[in-house]
C-alpha cells in the first residue's frame, strides 16, 4: 500500500513533513485534509492503529477548535461524539497524518517519521 498523506497545503509543519517524504524518496498519495476530510470510519481505524490518545487527533492550536471552546467540551463527550466531531471539519483534525499499512502517524516528529518508515527508502 502506498503511504497516503493527509495535509492542509498552506500549513508550514504539512510543508516541512511532504519536503522530508520527497527528500526520502518515500511515495505517497497526498489528500487536502479540509476538502476531503477524513470520515469517522477512517478515523477510528487510524485512531486504533496509531495507538495515540483520542486527543492528540485534534488540532488543538487550530482557530476553529478555540472558537468552538473544545478544550472545555471534549472532557464531557464521549469517543463516538468525538470521533463524529472530527469528522464534521478537517480543520479539527491535527496534521499532517501519515497512514501506512502498520502505522499512523499524528502531526510531525522527524525521529518518529524516521523510525516508522526505516527500511522504505
């Protein structure tokens, strides 16, 4: 399977994280995570294969996340309403993501990338 990236372009981490895939040489498919934002079916599978809390799929510096005041709300909802949240708005899920076969990656750590993708490039 072919790794696919979940970006929004303008952002500078999503840069610096698609500059080191292609610096690698690692293919991927890449997808605007504001226009085709993740539904709670793919969301719940990437949550269940990165092994990450909940939390850390949403995009808690972003403007809309602050608007909605989540930081408060998301304490009182439970994983379904969360995941169906995420869903309604790619600028609450935090980016970019990387999904492989075993791995899901959230946002962009360079040593982390690194050691998921060793040995495929």
């Amino acid at each position: 399977m072919e790794l696919l990236f979940l970006e929004y372009p303008p952002c500078s981490t999503c840069k610096k994280a698609k500059k080191w895939l292609t610096d690698h040489q690692i293919a991927f498919t890449s997808r605007h995570i504001k226009e085709e934002n993740p539904d709670a079916s793919e969301l719940k599978d990437w949550h269940a294969r990165s092994g990450l809390p909940l939390k850390r799929f949403f995009n808690t510096s972003g403007l809309l996340y602050k608007s909605l005041n989540l930081k408060e709300k998301l304490a009182e909802m439970n994983e379904e309403e969360q995941f169906r949240l995420l869903a309604t708005d790619g600028m609450l899920v935090k980016r970019p993501i990387l999904v492989g076969d075993t791995f899901v990656l959230v946002g962009f750590k360079e040593a982390e990338w690194e050691q998921a993708l060793a040995g495929k490039h």
